[in-house]
C-alpha cells in the first residue's frame, strides 16, 4: 500500500493508519515516516491538496525524490501546480513520530484507562470524553455536572480515577466574598461510575491533584488556587488532615512519595523557587524546602531509585533538579538544554532503568538519566505551542513518549532511534520574526531576523547559515527588514524593537556606519524608496509618523511626515511612476492613505473599507495603472486600491477564513499575482488583471508567517519554524 502513491493520496487518512502494513523496506518506511507525520492535515483535503502537502513533508524530511512522487500524483483533468516545492527545512520533524492527534477541551489531562493511554477533556456541558493517544479512537466516558473541568488522575485500590473539579459560580458577583466554591468528584476511569462522595472545597479552586495509599484507605491530595495543599478520603469525602499552606499563590504541581515509611506530599507554588516536603497527615515539614532553583517551579514527579526516593522539579528557570527526599540534597547538576521555561516532567522505569522525561516552552521534549544527569535520546520536535502535559505508554512493546501541548495537540514519538537520518535540514529554526531576499554577487541569499534580535544569513540553494550579522538587543520587527542598493552596494536594513534601525553591507558583512536612531519615536514598519536618485529608508513609527532617510548621506531627509494618525503606521509601500514616488500608509485606525513622497503631500482622504488595523501593504503596476493591495489581519479579505483615483478596485479578495499574516505581489506568466498566507496554514493567489482568485490553495502543516517573492518567480514561504522554497513548476527538478 505504501508503495501505491494514487491510492494512498486518495484514500481515509485514519483508514491508511489503520491498515497499513508493517513497511518492507526504506523505502516504505521513509513514506509511512511522511504520511503519519502529516496525516492529521490531510483529513477535510481533496487529493491534489493532500499531494502537495506529502510533497512538502517529504522535503521537510530531505527526501527529494519522495517529494518528486508525491507531487507527481495529479487526477487527470487537474491543472499542474505553477510551484513545487524546492527545499524545505526539517526543524520540526521527527522520523520517531507515532501519531499527531487534537483534544479540543481546555481542561484536559492523560490517563491510563485499560491498559491504554488516553487523554481524557470535558466537554462544555459536562461530557467526558477518552480520546486513545495511540490509535485516535474516542470514547464518551460519562456525563459530569455542567462547567466540570479534568483536574487529572490518580490510581487509588487498584483503579483509576479521574478527578473533576465543580466551581460554583457567584452569579450575583459579590466581590467581597474571598473565592468561589468547588467541589471535586472522582470517578472510575473505566466504568464511568461515580466513586466515593464529593469533596466540598471553601473559598479555594482545586488546581492540582495527586494520590498515596496509607493506612489500608487511599487518600487524595489536592493543591488550591489559595495556595493550600488539602487531603481528603475519596470514600467519606471528608479531610483527613488540617489544610497546609506555606505557598504564595496556586499551588502548581502535587506529587506524593514514602520518606522513611512515612507518606509525603511534594507541592509547588506559582511565585515559589522552591519545593515544600511535608507528611501527609500531619503537614509538618519533612526536611527543609528542596531549594536550588532561581525561578518558581511548575511541575514536579517522583521515583523511587536504588532504595532513594527522588523528586525530579521543572522549572522556570530553563532547567529540572532532581532532588533526594530523604536528604533534601540535589543529586548531580541541573538538567539543561530545554533553553526555556520547562513546563512539565514526568518520570518512568523503562527496561529496568529510570528515565525522566521533560517538555518544556520550546515546543520539545527531553528524555534523561535523573540519577546521572546525562540527556539519552535526541530532542522530541514537532509541537509548535509550550508542552504542558507528558506522559509513557508501549505501542507493540515498544516505549513511546507522549506529550500534550497548550493548543491541544497530541503527539507520540517512539522512544529510541534519532530524531532524523541526517538528510533533513534545521534552517532557521525557532522564533524567524521577519525575513527578506536579496542577490549578493549573482548568489541570492535569505535574511532572517529573529526575536532575540539575531539576524542570520542563508544561501537560498540550500539553507545552510552562515556567522550571524550585526543584530539587535531587542527582537527584529515583522515589516523591520529591507534592502537597498547604494553606490553599488547591497545593504540589508533592520528595525528592532531597540529603537535603531541597523544597515549591513551583504557582500562584506561589515555595518554601513552607524545605526539610525528611533527611539524617540519607536519604529513599527520598514520600506526603501528612490525619489531623484536618492536612495532613501522609510521607517513608520508608533507615533503615527513616517519619517525617511537618505542613505548615502545618512542623514534625515527633513522633519518627519505627519500622516495624521497617532496611533500608528503599520504598514508601508512605494511605487514609482513616471518619475513621480507614491506613498502608501497603512494605520491602526483601519485606515490607507496615499502621499506623493517628494512633496509629502496627501493625495486625497483616507480609504475606508478594512475592519481592523492596515498591517501590510504592496504596491505594483497593473495594466499600466499604479495599484495597492493591502491586508488587515483578522480581517481576511485583502482590498486593491486604485492609487491614480484613490478609489477601491472591484471587491475584497476573498479566500482565507482566518487572519492574513503575510502579503507579497510576484509575476507569473507576465501577470501580476498577489499572494497571501495566514493563520489558515493556506497560500493564496489572485490575478490583479482580472481581479479573480487563481491556482489552488497551498496547504501547509502549520500556520503561514510570511511569503516572499524570489527572482524567477519562485516563492519563500515560513511557517512555523520552517522555511520552503517553491519554485516554478518547470524548474523545480533543476533546484533538486
């Protein structure tokens, strides 16, 4: 099946997964790698749709050819695609990936039901739901009381238990009272039956749950919005220990653990860089606070290891500690690597050994050795939202890792293996904030500036970087990069949000002088000009000015130009037109205006039509007739303007469902084409001649960021932390 590319484009994704058989070959198991990691995408697609998303992930992987197959299966009567997809970068892939699922509820936790994992979410009129991490089947589990939210589970007497949790809302909102009330019902994960009798909570929202067995009963431990950790007897619903505090704000994580045969509770706090230790039923401490880190900790689990019984804490700090409870010491050095806030960890006994496994708020996970400190597997990718849940299940007696993200994405990877063969590229990986083309000595190259304000170079051929450029102290703007040809040289310009505005020189990497100074006005968007030969740097400030530079001289070309709107320029673009340099500003008070650059003079009223803030503009030439297209995020219908008559040509451009993140205007066949991607993960194109949506929809694995035109009307498109080139269909087998 895998080797039949017609029918395995055209067939039931969930079917393909269903049935597919083991793969035979390298072959088979390079295409099976590509389909289950885009698989989910693929459901609601018609079939060229779905080849061109597989050609895509297959270059994702650094599978040319496989990418050349896919992209070939093309239904009779279907036009060829006028792109094909070039490269892509592989910064998110992972050859171990298992599944890519979606639990829609905003209260979601996993759980072990039958033997199987499953993440289990409440629905907003109380339904419980199961959905298999491993296979994506659901199940209704039961019917809770309405509002219910997944606090988490528990094994208690051999069963497990999802607990809800029931905040009584004050409909008379009577500010004086401390907090609502909550009430917190567990239940027999496999039968759906109610266990026990509720516990009543006063004034405190439970927000983390945990369970230990003592004395012949299961006990619950539940950490509250108020800071205080509860123990309660799921059988009675009664307290069975005085509530401790000692945390400022929520508590964070609950876990339990047996500290020299007595039962304790490891809690954390929102605002706390430590982690208490206390007995469970007396709430005394047991030991001092397991102290080391520098920020509050937001996950903790705990083991037993060689007769020790280990805590292992993640945190904001960017690292986990694992800790001896019996000692209160940390054991080894901090575990490291994540870069970022870590935002949950779990633990597990695999094949005899202990491993910890951490996710963290750069979208991956991380599997370690806590008692050596050492990292044993490749980094897990895939997610593009912070980690919030982890978890361990078998699939076919192998380990798989499980990790749940904020934007409710499921993913499981295989445990072993890498995370690819080598053959996949990584680009520019996380956090691309803006990025523009350019040709450097007959070389075109790709810019990229990130938020950390680093600002790279690639060589667009293949996206292998270079030593960074000049950079800022703050991140580089969305519409903060330009380029510019000046006496001969081209220069790259970069706005940050540090106020400056930075040329390099792209042939010699060295800055062409000094950075240009905003700070006093701070600057929101980036264009370049020619007006009398003059090379000039347009820069739209937050204070609803645009003011311009001239780059030879390096010096401001007069007081800024006042466009009247002071709550900011969003968006620029100029057009030249027998001699004469038009302006176009897009604003936040959802407005266009049109200036003549040379005189800096308004050229009519604003134009009225979008709905919500200008924030990009493109401007080109079309049946000899200047024209704007514009764009307004969330407001997904670009508008064209006549610049000559200040009018607004034809209708809205519609197409896209979500917001429009990017704009780019490109030839092909000698038309003039704009281009658009968005929040809807599709890149779309109209013909301004003829004012109509052209091609089909390119479908993307994730969002679309930006789209920029390359010379020989190729397309650089980013989406997430990817880059893809498409190139012209004719020339895409001479850039493989």
């Amino acid at each position: 099946m895998w080797t039949d590319m017609v029918r395995l484009v055209g067939a039931d994704p969930d079917e393909v997964l269903r049935t597919a058989p083991p793969p035979a070959d390298e072959a088979e198991r390079r295409t099976e790698t590509v389909y289950r990691s885009v698989a989910r995408r693929l459901i609601g697609a018609d079939i060229v749709g779905r080849a061109q998303l597989l050609s895509l992930e297959a270059a994702r992987f650094g599978w040319p050819g496989l990418a050349a197959r896919f992209a070939s299966v093309t239904p009779t009567g279907e036009p060829t695609a006028p792109w094909r997809v070039g490269w892509a970068t592989g910064h998110l892939v992972d050859e171990r990936t298992a599944r890519v699922l979606r639990c829609d509820g905003v209260h979601a936790a996993l759980a072990e039901r039958n033997g199987r994992l499953v993440a289990v979410d409440a629905g907003p009129f109380g339904e419980v739901r199961a959905l298999d991490v491993l296979d994506g089947t659901s199940a209704d589990l039961f019917e809770a009381p309405q509002d219910a939210r997944v606090l988490g589970s528990v094994q208690a007497g051999g069963r497990v238990l999802v607990l809800t949790g029931h905040e009584a809302r004050d409909r008379h909102w009577n500010t004086e009272r401390r907090g609502p009330d909550d009430t917190v019902r567990a239940w027999d994960l496999s039968t759906g039956e109610p266990v026990g009798e509720p516990f009543a909570v006063a004034h405190g929202c439970v927000t983390a749950v945990a369970s230990a067995h003592t004395d012949g009963r299961t006990l619950l431990v539940g950490g509250g919005r108020d800071g205080l950790v509860r123990v309660w007897d799921p059988a009675t619903g009664r307290e069975a220990a005085e509530p401790a505090g000692g945390h400022r704000g929520r508590v964070t994580a609950v876990a339990t653990a047996w500290v020299a045969g007595r039962p304790v509770a490891v809690t954390a706090g929102e605002h706390d860089p430590h982690v208490l230790v206390r007995d469970l039923l007396s709430g005394r401490p047991v030991g001092p606070p397991l102290s080391g880190h520098s920020a509050p900790v937001l996950s903790v689990a705990t083991i037993c290891a060689n007769g020790r019984t280990l805590a292992v804490t993640a945190s904001e700090d960017h690292t986990a500690r694992v800790w001896d409870l019996a000692t209160g010491r940390q054991i080894g050095t901090p575990l490291t690597g994540h870069g970022h806030r870590v935002s949950a960890v779990t633990t597990a006994r695999v094949d005899g050994r202990i491993l910890a496994i951490t996710g963290g708020w750069d979208n991956t996970l991380r599997v370690w050795d806590p008692l050596t400190g050492t990292q044993l597997a490749d980094e897990f990718t895939g997610h593009v939202q912070p980690v919030r849940e982890v978890g361990l299940t078998t699939a076919g007696a192998r380990p798989v890792v499980v990790a749940r993200s904020y934007d409710g994405q499921l993913r499981t990877w295989h445990l072993t293996a890498h995370r690819h063969g080598g053959d996949a590229v990584d680009g520019p990986g996380r956090k691309t904030a803006a990025l523009t083309t350019a040709t450097v000595g007959r070389r075109p190259v790709v810019a990229t500036g990130r938020y950390d304000g680093t600002v790279d170079l690639w060589d667009l051929a293949r996206p292998r970087a270079t030593r960074p450029l000049p950079g800022h102290t703050g991140a580089v703007l969305a519409l903060g990069m330009a380029t510019a040809v000046v006496e001969g040289r081209t220069l790259l310009l970069t706005a940050g949000r540090d106020g400056l505005l930075r040329i390099v020189d792209l042939e010699t990497r060295e800055t062409f002088g000094a950075p240009l100074d905003c700070r006093d006005t701070e600057p929101t968007a980036l264009a370049t000009a020619v007006v009398d030969g003059r090379t000039l740097a347009l820069v739209g400030t937050r204070a609803g000015t645009v003011r311009i530079w001239d780059l030879a001289g390096r010096q401001e070309t007069g007081p800024p130009l006042a466009t009247g709107d002071d709550r900011g320029v969003r968006a620029l673009g100029a057009i030249a037109v027998g001699g004469d340099t038009t302006l176009v500003t897009g604003h936040a008070d959802r407005t266009v205006r049109i200036w003549d650059l040379a005189d800096r003079a308004s050229l009519g009223r604003p134009l009225h039509g979008h709905t919500r803030a200008v924030e990009r503009v493109a401007t080109a030439l079309v049946d000899g007739t200047p024209v704007a297209v514009t764009t307004a995020g969330y407001d997904p219908h670009p508008r064209v303007w006549d610049l000559a008559t200040g009018r607004e040509r034809g209708e809205p451009l519609y197409g896209h469902r979500r917001r429009i993140a990017d704009l780019a205007l490109t030839t092909l066949d000698d038309r003039t084409v704009a281009v658009t991607g968005g929040d809807d993960a599709t890149v779309r194109a109209w013909d301004l001649h003829t004012h109509t949506r052209i091609l089909r929809a390119l479908r993307f694995p994730y969002r679309v960021h930006s789209v920029t035109p390359v010379d020989g009307g190729a397309l650089l498109v980013g989406f997430a932390d990817e880059l893809a080139l498409l190139s012209r269909a004719d020339l895409a087998d001479a850039l493989r």
